[in-house]
C-alpha cells in the first residue's frame, strides 16, 4: 500500500482509514504473472495443496504477516542477532522452525497491509548484499550467495557416527564421509564411553577439521547414543553411518538429488555390500523391491545407506533408550509413522561384519525386535495379529 498520504494521527483517529489506501504494483520478483495486484503466492499456495508438497515451504512466509508458537521461537533460538542490516532474519528464523518439524500452513482469511519501500534507500542495497552473503552461510538453498562453495556455517547434510571401542575402524569410516563428492556436509559424533583409543584417533586425524565434530558420553547403550547423535547434527538432511562401515563416494550426493527433487519422501535408503574386516567383499545385499511399511512391521528392511529429513526427527519420539538392539529398526518404524519412505535401489554402503556388530547377538537382536514391534503396534491402538494383515 501506499502510505504517502496518511499520517499516524488519522489512522489514530480512524482506524479504517488504512483500508482506503492505494493499492501500489508490487516489485517485478513479487509479482503474481496473472494477477499482479494479488500477493504472488498464491498460485504457489493452489499448486502446493497449501505448502503440503512444497520442497522449501520456509521461503514461503513472511515475517511480514505470521504467527508462530512462543515455545517454538524459544527453542529454535529466536531470531538470529548476525543480521544486523535490512532483512534475512526471518528467512533463517523460518528455515530453522522448518527443521524443527513446524508446518507452514497459508491462512488465505487473514489479511496483511504492507508498506510500500523506498527501494532507491541506501540502506537497502547496502544492507541486500551483507544480508545475501548471511543468507549463503546459513541457508543451504541460497548457497550460490557465497563465492566460496566451503564458505557456509550450516551444512545441508550431517552424517552421525555412534561409536564405542571402534577404533579399529573409525577413521576410515569419518574418512569416507569426508571423501564424498558431495561436499556441503558436516559428520556428528557421539562417542558411547570407549575404553579403547578412539578418540585419540578422532582428535588426532580430524582436530582441525571444521566439518567434524565429536561429543563423548558416559557408556549409555547405542540408542542413547545414536539419539545424541542426531541431536547434534545441524543438517537439513541426516546420513546414518555405523563406526565400523564406508560410504560409496557417491552416496551422498545420490541421495540428496533424489531427496531434493521429491519432497514427497521423508525417508530414502540404498542396497548394500557386505566387507570383511579388511575391506574384502563378502558379497551384496539388495533388499524387497519396493518399500512396504506392512512388510516393515514385521521385519526391518530399511536397510543402508539411509538419509532422512530432520524436520521428521522432531515429529518423532526419540529412540526408546532401554533398548539394546534393534536402535535402527525402532527409529525408522516411528518415522514411517510420520512421513513416506522410498528404497533407492543401488548399492552405495560397505557393511563390515566382524565380531562388535550387535546383530551377531541373535537372542538379544531377537527380544528387542520383538519388543520395537510390540511398541509400534500400541502406538497404532491396534491388537498386534498373530499373522499378516494390512495395515
């Protein structure tokens, strides 16, 4: 709208006087082509079934005109103070609510009036170039903001590690993460109270490398620590990888393109080869054809490498902490719970078999199975059968 004609004393007097205002052309890159006087998201709105199915619903709401839980803004740390010029933080202040598991839902009865800007201001073209480069650092999507393509503060992707007494393999596992032709990465680790030399390893190979970071725990199991683990990773997309496994160099990459370009799916994992000890393949394992969560309620097939969006993480419960195997199968029966799950059928992960797997204990491995299934069928409120049925 125009203001130039009001001051703050009628619109004191007269609150409706607002409404008479002139409606002006909004800029070229905020025009609806069809209608240029409407707000320019709303064909996104139609096209999108209101956000449901958008990739980067964040870039969609405008501080202008939102309303937001306090507990919300609270958790994802407010809004970022390095914004210091005209614009970006609610870009990054969305974007994190994004990743914490919040919906973007269009409230098309709700009517904002905004100002028109003095685009020609100083302030504004000085403050649009600091702010862009922020933008890139912190927002994956804006990226190409940055002349460096190493230059950013929050990577689009966390690969975590849960790691106890691996120090057999751990380095060469952290190496393949690193070595990814996929670069806008970071590798989270938890380190589950080894008693042997693995982080002397870890510091001693990747003390200086911006893109590793590693907590240590008192010993607490694999789901305590595979919790923590993601907990920590700051990426848009999280990458499971076991301390004692590899990579395919082009694993990452692979699944961030499908991931990027189907919105649809929260969840997407590969096939699989199985290693020796000393790297030696022992053969490959491809899994069911397509992926059935009626099939995965009765056995865990999701199966390496697996990468999930992190906003499903939050709409989840944590992995249940009692457990002592079956951690992977817990989290991705919840997360089916949530969000669509999509097998990529190429194998792009080494799995070494050797004598720490917790899948070598079958008794154990067998309990908490049944147990995550046992868990997966309360939450559904539906009496666990004693064959198959649908679900």
């Amino acid at each position: 709208m125009d203001a130039d004609s009001i001051s703050a004393e009628e619109i004191l007097k007269d609150p409706d006087t607002i409404f008479r205002l002139k409606q002006t052309m909004p800029p070229l890159e905020r025009r609806n082509p069809k209608n240029p006087m409407d707000d320019w998201r709303l064909p996104i709105f139609k096209k999108t079934k209101g956000l449901k199915v958008h990739p980067t619903p964040y870039t969609m709401a405008g501080g202008g005109n939102m309303a937001f839980w306090k507990k919300w803004a609270l958790e994802v740390g407010g809004f970022d103070e390095d914004f210091t010029q005209w614009g970006g933080e609610d870009d990054v202040f969305n974007y994190k609510l994004y990743k914490k598991g919040a919906y973007f839902i269009p409230e098309l009865g709700a009517l904002g009036l905004h100002q028109k800007h003095d685009d020609a201001a100083s302030y504004r073209s000085e403050g649009r170039a600091f702010t862009k480069r922020l933008l890139g650092k912190k927002i994956p999507m804006y990226r190409h903001f940055l002349s460096g393509g190493d230059d950013w503060e929050v990577p689009k992707v966390s690969i975590f590690i849960r790691s106890y007494n691996s120090g057999k393999y751990i380095k060469e596992a952290i190496e393949s993460a690193l070595n990814q032709t996929y670069k806008d990465l970071e590798v989270c680790i938890v380190d589950d109270g080894s008693t042997d030399d693995t982080l002397r390893i870890i510091r001693e190979a990747f003390g200086d490398n911006r893109r590793v970071r590693w907590l240590v725990q008192d010993h607490k199991g694999p789901a305590a620590a595979m919790n923590a683990a993601i907990d920590m990773c700051h990426g848009e997309y999280i990458g499971q990888l076991d301390s004692g496994d590899l990579l395919y160099p082009t694993a990452v990459e692979e699944l961030v393109t499908f991931m990027d370009k189907h919105p649809e799916y929260g969840v997407v994992y590969s096939d699989y080869e199985l290693i020796d000890e000393e790297g030696n393949c022992l053969g490959t394992v491809k899994g069911f054809k397509k992926f059935s969560r009626k099939l995965l309620m009765s056995q865990m097939i999701v199966s390496p490498f697996r990468m999930f969006r992190v906003k499903y993480w939050n709409r989840i419960a944590k992995i249940d902490e009692d457990l002592s195997a079956a951690v992977d199968y817990d989290l991705f029966l919840k997360l089916s719970e949530v969000c669509n799950i999509y097998h990529y059928r190429k194998i792009l992960y080494k799995y070494r078999v050797h004598d720490s797997n917790i899948t070598r204990d079958k008794e154990r491995l067998k309990h908490c199975t049944e147990e995550v299934q046992k868990r997966a069928w309360r939450r559904l409120k539906i009496k666990r059968p004693n064959g198959n049925c649908d679900i």
